[in-house]
C-alpha cells in the first residue's frame, strides 16, 4: 500500500525544519505502536539525503555508536574521525559541532528505548543540547511508542529532558474520510458491512490497514482469515504492544481490559468479574498514564462519579481482547478455525459499537459541533446514542445508531429525546434535529 493521508502531520514537520535553519528545534512525535510514526518523518523529509536517522536497537551502546557513525559516514560530507566513539553522548556532542557549520535533520526513533541501554543519555543530552543548541542549526526529532517512558522523559520536571522540546506531534489512527478513501481505492466495491469490519478491527491503525490491503484482505471473512491463521501477526499483537507497558502487572490490567471488552463496562461489573475491589488505581493508571481507557458519562451529568462507564480507546484492542486473549486456550488448543467462526457469528453484535464509535469520529471530523457524546437516563429506560451539540449555532441533532436501517424508528428516538430535553433542560431557542444512521450512510 502506497503511503496515504497525513498532509497536515507533513506540513508541519516540513515547517519545523524550515525554522530549525535558523533556530535549533527539537520535536517529539508519539503515537502507539504501528501508526506510522517512522513512515511519516521518512516521507516528511524525504527529500533531505541527508536526514540522519538513529534507531535505538536493543544493542551495547557501543555497538549503537558504531552504527550511527556509519550512518553518518554514509550521509553526511562531512569528516568523521576514525576513532571510536563510546558514547551516545560522544556521537550527539560531534552532531551538534557539526550543526554549527551547516544543516542536519536527525530522527531518533524507539527514543525511549535509551532507558534500557543507559538512563544517562538523557542528562548528557541534556547538558549538550543545553549548551550547544545556540547556533546549531539542527532539526532534532525523536520518537516513540511506549507512553509511560515518553511522558515520564518530557513531562516529569524531574528528569533532565523536561522543558527541552519545542514542538510535539501526536500521530492519530486514520480518519473516516481518508480510510474510506484507502477502502475505494483499494477495495472497490467493498460492501459497507466489509468496511466496518475492516474500521472496527484496524481502528484505521496505518499497519494493520497496510497488511490487510496488501493481502487484498476486502472482505470479513478473509481479514478473519488471516488474523486467525496459525502463528499469526495478529494473534500476539496486543501482548506486543502492551506487556511492555504493563511491566510485571500485565495480568491485572489484561483482566480488567478483557472485562471492558466483554461489556463489563462499570467499576461495580469489574470487580465483580475480577473478584475483588482494589482496581481503582489501576483504572485510573489505564486511563491518564496508559491512555488505553476512557471514562464516559452521558452527556451533561450533573455528577462526576455517577453513570460512569469504562471503554477501551483502541478499536484494534477492544478486538483483541474480545476474541483473541480472552480465547487464548482455543488457539493454544489449535482451534483456530473453530475461533474463527465463533468471532464470525458475533461479529454483528461486536461491530454495532465500532459503527457508533465511526460515525461520531465522522461527526466530529467535520468540525462543526461542540460537545459529541451519548445519553441515556439512570433507570436504562432511554438511551440516545449520539447526541451533537453545536452551542455556537444553537443546533442539537439526536442521533441513533443500528446496523439496519430497518431497525430505526424516529418517532421512538423523538420520545427518547423529549426525556433528554426534560432532563438537562438547557436548549431554549435550538434547532433541534433527529436521524438515524445506519452501514447505508458510511
């Protein structure tokens, strides 16, 4: 698959290494695992021959200097002495010299990974970069995907790197527009029902969308396929992207994930599905430290502690942990095919919260509203699935979700929305509008 979409991630990294001509800049990209991070600098400076590019492998650090200078060697015209360099901090002070003389683009990419080779690189950075950034005309990138180390090197005022960055990039899943544009192009003709199977289980995730396409994976049934095959990419994935960030208490936070992906989506169900009631700091870590949960109210809760309900963020994760680690002893067990057509036959119900999940990402990738969210009252009796507000235009659309468009009654959602209207009683004076949208309308 050809490389696609991004032009906003690439205009502005094209403007930073403008600026870092006469300004030393130091960016940081983040982003899970497989969203393209490396992909995009490469193609955002691809026509710089020059542009440096470090990966930290898990090597000796001095086996990593050897392989930077060789890349240094290779793009630069520049002299680079014989001598060995034994330290990180040896090869970034000789970068920095050299940005005093003429322009270099370096992208150091798995930054956080220096962690595990050596902790002091960041204070040696620190020191270098301190002193010598006056004058250098450098566009230092780094990236990387483990959050909690990203955050702990540039957000905690404890360690050297806090404050150093001058720009951040969050690398975002692909939007709606642009996967329906991968999907046309790709696969034309795919039926809208195909096309939320591939949005509810790649969460428009730039490496997923990649291996399905190149594999002319269009339909359920084949992405199915191919993701239950034996020693396949997909089946380890979650443990991949997540153990590391879990440390030695991945199974508590697997347990309470699968959970939420079951439809235990309240602390009360949680706990009772886990046995016990110690989950509060995990949840909280899950949501501000891992980013991996979001904690959903109904739209205007008066109360911030009560309709609480838990969601994985990740698409591509709820899937996992739905079907793939919660039925690890199947696969173990080499039930492969049965597997498959257990997660077919559920895949219906699974997917109606992705097409909820895929037309609120559409709503607000119009920009045109204020507050997107849900609601539905304390008794359960009433709920709305998408409730847009636009409090500048004074506009309010109520909004229900099923994969049939058979299934949806506007006159039920029209009582559903008197109950809303009287219970946060706040749209005096707003156009109010109802629909219905369905796998027709993607």
């Amino acid at each position: 698959m050809e490389f696609v979409g991004r032009e906003r991630e690439i205009e502005k990294l094209r403007l930073i290494e403008e600026r870092s001509h006469s300004v030393a800049q130091f960016t940081v990209i983040s982003g899970r695992r497989r969203i393209g991070k490396t992909e995009l600098v490469k193609k955002a400076y691809e026509g710089n021959p020059q542009m440096l590019y470090f990966f930290v492998a898990r090597k000796s650090e001095v086996e990593l200097c050897r392989i930077f200078i060789e890349e240094m060697r290779r793009k630069l015209d520049v002299a680079v002495p014989n001598a060995t360099f034994e330290s990180f901090a040896d090869v970034f002070r000789f970068v920095m010299d050299i940005a005093q003389r003429q322009h270099i683009t370096l992208f150091i990419d798995e930054f956080q990974d220096f962690f595990k080779i050596n902790p002091s690189i960041y204070s040696d950075m620190q020191n270098i970069w301190d002193s010598g950034k006056r004058g250098a005309s450098i566009n230092l990138v780094v990236g990387g995907s483990v959050n909690t180390l990203l955050n702990r090197i540039f957000r905690d005022e404890k360690e050297p790197l806090f404050g150093r960055q001058t720009d951040s990039l969050k690398l975002q899943p692909f939007t709606p527009s642009l996967m329906k544009y991968i999907a046309s192009k790709y696969f034309p003709g795919q039926s809208p029902a195909d096309f939320l199977a591939l949005y509810a289980i790649t969460g428009g995730v730039a490496k997923y969308v990649e291996l399905f396409v190149d594999r002319q994976d269009s339909t359920l049934d084949k992405m199915l396929s191919t993701i239950f095959e034996a020693d396949s990419y997909f089946l380890t994935e979650g443990k991949v992207l997540l153990i590391e960030e879990f440390g030695k208490d991945y199974g508590v936070y697997f347990s309470i994930l699968t959970a939420i992906a079951e439809g235990k989506n309240t602390r009360s169900e949680i706990e009772d599905q886990l046995g016990t009631d110690a989950i509060s700091g995990h949840l909280s870590r899950l949501m501000d430290d891992y980013e991996l949960i979001s904690k959903l109210q109904p739209i205007h809760e008066a109360s911030a502690n009560k309709n609480v309900h838990y969601a994985i963020r990740d698409p591509f994760l709820r899937f996992w942990f739905r079907f793939v680690y919660k039925y690890w002893h199947v696969i173990e067990a080499n039930g492969h095919r049965s597997l498959k057509l257990k997660v077919a036959e559920s895949f219906p119900t699974f997917s109606g919260l992705a097409l909820e999940h895929y037309f609120r990402e559409v709503l607000k990738e119009t920009g045109q509203y204020t507050r997107l969210g849900y609601w539905h009252d304390r008794k359960g009796n009433n709920e709305i699935d998408i409730v847009a507000e636009d409090e500048f235009g004074e506009r309010l659309e109520l909004i229900e979700v099923k994969r049939s468009e058979r299934n949806i009654d506007l006159s039920i959602l029209r009582s559903k929305g008197d109950a809303y209207l009287k219970a946060v009683n706040r749209y005096k004076g707003y156009r109010i509008s109802y629909r219905g949208l369905s796998l027709e309308n993607m």
